[in-house]
C-alpha cells in the first residue's frame, strides 16, 4: 500500500496524466490481469483478445480460479449469490423438484412450487402486492413491466389508449434487451445501439445528491427540485400520454449504490398520482434483502403499481426473476375492457417462464433467508461495512464518495472514464488482493466518474466484513500506486 502523502493530489494527478495514462492504464491492466489473449476460447466472452479466468470451484463465499487462485467474492458475482453458491439445502429442493418434473409449459399450466413461491413473494410485500409473474432475467423482467403497464391503460378505459411513453431516470440501468436499454439512462451501454432503441422513453435527472445538491441546498428543497422536474417532464411529454415512472429505489450498476434521499420517492409517487400514472420500481438488484428489508421501497413509505426483482431472488443457484403487480394493476386485468378481456391475461409469455426447477432454488434460498433472520445480518454487517469503509476512506485522496444502504455499498473516484480506473481496480482486487470489487466506469461527458460497488453475502462473517472494507481500500491504495 501507498501512504496518501506519497500519492499526487487529484489536480496533480489530472495534470500529469492528461494523455499518456489511457494508454498506460489500459496496457497495465492487460499485464495485471496476465490474460494475453494465450488460451483459446469457443465462448463469446466481454473480450475476444483478453479471455477471463475460469472459476472451477466455490465454498461459501469464496470461488477458485483455474490456477488455484481463490478470492473472497465481496459483490456475490454482480450482486446475486447472497447465501453462497454451495448450499445444501437448495440443492436438495432443486434435486427433489427434478425428480417430480423438471420443466412443464407454465403459460399453460401451474405448479405447486411455483404456486408456492408466488405466495411467499406476495407475503414479504405485506399484501401491498397481489399477484408474481416468474421469468428468468431482470431484462426480461423490465421488458414485462413495461407491457404490463401498457396493457393496465387498455384494460381500464379506451380512453387511455394514448398512454405510451414512460419517463426514467439519467444514471439508471433496467437491462440489456431492447426495452430494458431504452428505460436505462446507462450512457456507455446504450451509445452503440441509439438509434435502434425505443422512442417513447423521456428522461428525468437521478437523485444523487453527491452530483446533483447544490452547496447549501436542503434535502426537501432538492425533492422539490426534483419533484418539479418529473412534474415538467409530465407537462412536456403530455400527461395523459405517459404509462409510467420508472426507476431503482437505490441505483446500482450505473452509479455505483445510491440510494435516494428521504421523501425522494414519496413525492415522485405524488406526481405520478397527480398524472394518473403508475410507480414502476426495478429492484433487480435492491430487491430481495440486499438493502436491509426483503424490498427497498420497504423504507421509502411508497408502494409500488409494478416491481421486479431477481439477482437475489434466487441467490444465483437458477436463472430467475420476477415481476409483482399490485391490486389496482390486478383488479385491471381481471375486470378489464381491453382486447384480453376474455382471457383476464396478461398479453405476455416465455417459453421458460415460471420454470419449477428455479422456483424450488428460489424458494429454499428465500426460507433460508427468513428462517435464519439473515436480514439482521444484512443490517448488522451492513452497518460494520459502512463505519470499516468511513474508517479507511473517508480521507482517501481518490475516493469522492462512500455510499449505500444495508449490504450495498459504493465508492467513487471522480476521474475521467478514459482513465479506466475503475478496472484497474477491479483486475489488482482479483489478482493481488483476493477480492472481486465490480467496477463502474464513469460516463464521457465526465457527470459521473468511475466507482465500485461492493455487495457481500448476507451470510458475511464479521472476519470478512472487515477483509473486505481492508482489502478495498489496499487495492485502491495500490492502483493509484501503480498509476503514478
Ligand atoms: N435492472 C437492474 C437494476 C439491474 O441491476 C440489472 C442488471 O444488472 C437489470 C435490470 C438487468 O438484469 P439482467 O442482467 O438479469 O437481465
């Protein structure tokens, strides 16, 4: 490690770096990362010339390398192994549910798991929700929430047959299929496709007050600022026209964990109530206990018309997701006016949906996480994260922010994307320090520079929580070393 008075002060740093350190950055992670691009690969990986190591083995919450290289998983992958990726327990309900049957067409059919798991889902929302959907990925999940929202202006009154547009946030990211890349305000990931995504989506500022508070400002003033804006936004696009807001209760990948700020979500939903419109909150990745309760919206004093959720539905032992609709959404459906007013359906299906082999993961990982009150742990551990990452970073020259809530957290380094800092620091965790951190670059037009994003397990043992927020600050310790 570095001791912050050998390193260049952010401004010296940008001074001397201007040009050659994109280079430099980019060569040094190639080498760090010892991937030459040597070992031939069938699979389409994120990069043809530089192949990942492989995993090939896991206990708890540590996965081995090829080379016998082991890291402490501190992100549960991209936020999803949330018990571990070696429990018993759900292999167990997944075995005994293939030796039942494995797959059955569940647009047309039910199952008892399935049965099972949706009531569970719809009991950890207190009743406030009415009915799950099951599918397989968070993209899928953003792309039926859309329709579902569409569909709910049909079905309540041919006069509603206008509203088509949605408004989401800057800074956001709600998937990679066509509808789910539309909705995200995820700059780098959208670029290379603008022209093919969908027209009809409107955007509003996040609420991320590290960027967007002015000096001296108010939390209540910045929610009324924001307030406003969804407001205007409401008038520009046409009230009637606008199906719903859309947004993550604590924004993951694209900012790096920030959460809202109070009363942030009650006065959108205001606005929203104001317009006639619906509440769509994507909680892919806040979603299911990673915040501290099962849902987000749990601590913002707001229901969501339409949720998702995913990453930590099914703890990564089954490809699962899930859509959950409240009753006025439900009530639409059932007593609707609109083209499927005989079938009181959603217009919607996936050949895998509701798949029972990933409804028995999810429902063994979900008895887990309540039968071993793993959501104090959440709490518990979360809190020894927040005071550990204050404690090493707070006087960091590189880090601007430290943020997030329960086990979700983020640290930003305000340095350009060009820099690739953000890998940089991913490639020294997994190689030198023994921890994945999950990098997030930074936009080009430099509004929010690069972070990491840290999501232990919620079954984190104090030891790990502290190697953790240790070994996070040693390795941005040592990038910035090797950067100067
Ligand atoms: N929504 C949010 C908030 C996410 O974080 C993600 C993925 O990271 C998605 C949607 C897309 O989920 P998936 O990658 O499972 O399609």
């Amino acid at each position: 490690a570095v001791s912050s008075s050998k390193m260049l002060s952010p401004t010296q740093f940008n001074v001397r770096f201007k040009m050659p350190l994109q280079h430099r950055t980019l060569a040094s992670i190639a080498a760090a990362a010892g991937s030459t691009g040597e070992r031939d690969s069938a699979v389409l990986h994120r990069s043809l010339k530089t192949p990942p190591m492989l995993v090939v083995s896991a206990r708890e919450r540590y996965l081995t390398f090829s080379d016998g290289h082991e890291i402490l998983d501190s992100t549960c992958g991209a936020a999803v192994a949330c018990i571990g990726s070696h429990n018993e327990r759900v292999k167990k309900a997944m075995i005994e549910q293939i030796d039942k049957f494995s797959y059955c067409n569940s647009m047309f059919f039910g199952h008892p798991i399935g049965e099972e798991l949706c009531a569970e889902l719809i009991r950890g929302t207190d009743g406030a929700m009415a009915k799950a959907y099951i599918m397989c990925s968070g993209s899928e999940a953003m792309d039926s929430a859309m329709k579902m929202a569409r569909q709910y202006f049909t079905e309540i009154s041919p006069k509603e047959n206008k509203r088509v547009n949605f408004i989401a946030r800057e800074g956001s990211y709600h998937g990679t299929t066509i509808g789910g890349l539309s909705m995200s305000g995820h700059v780098a990931r959208r670029s290379l496709f603008l022209d093919m995504l969908l027209p009809n989506i409107h955007r509003v500022s996040a609420c991320n007050p590290y960027r967007g508070m002015t000096k001296g400002q108010t939390t209540e003033k910045y929610v009324a600022q924001l307030a406003d804006e969804l407001d205007r936004k409401f008038q520009e696009v046409g009230p009637d026209t606008v199906c719903a807001f859309v947004a993550e209760p604590v924004v993951g990948a694209t900012l790096g964990c920030v959460p809202s700020v109070k009363g942030y979500f009650k006065a959108m939903k205001a606005v929203c109530d104001k317009y006639g419109a619906l509440l769509i909150l994507d909680e892919v990745m806040s979603g299911m206990g990673r915040t501290g309760t099962l849902h987000a919206w749990q601590q913002e004093g707001v229901v969501p018309d339409i949720q998702t959720l995913a990453k930590g539905l099914g703890g990564g032992y089954a490809p699962i997701a899930g859509m959950l609709i409240n009753h006025r959404v439900a009530d639409a459906l059932k007593s609707g006016t609109g083209a499927n007013i005989s079938a009181s359906a959603f217009s919607h299906g996936h050949t895998y949906q509701g798949h029972p082999v990933s409804c028995a993961a999810a429902l063994e990982v979900q008895r887990i996480i309540k039968e071993d009150n793993l959501l104090t742990n959440v709490k518990e551990r979360g809190e020894l994260l927040t005071s550990l990452l204050h404690k090493h970073l707070d006087d960091h020259p590189y880090v601007g922010n430290i943020r997030g809530r329960g086990l979700f957290w983020g640290t930003k380094h305000p340095f350009p994307p060009s820099f690739g800092v953000a890998n940089l620091v991913h490639t020294i965790g997994l190689k030198d320090q023994g921890i994945s951190l999950y990098p997030g670059t930074g936009t080009q037009d430099g509004i929010n520079g690069d972070h990491v994003l840290l999501a232990p397990a919620y079954t984190s043992t104090v030891e790990e929580i502290e190697k953790i927020a240790l070994k996070t600050k040693l390795t941005i310790d040592q990038a910035f070393e090797k950067l100067q």
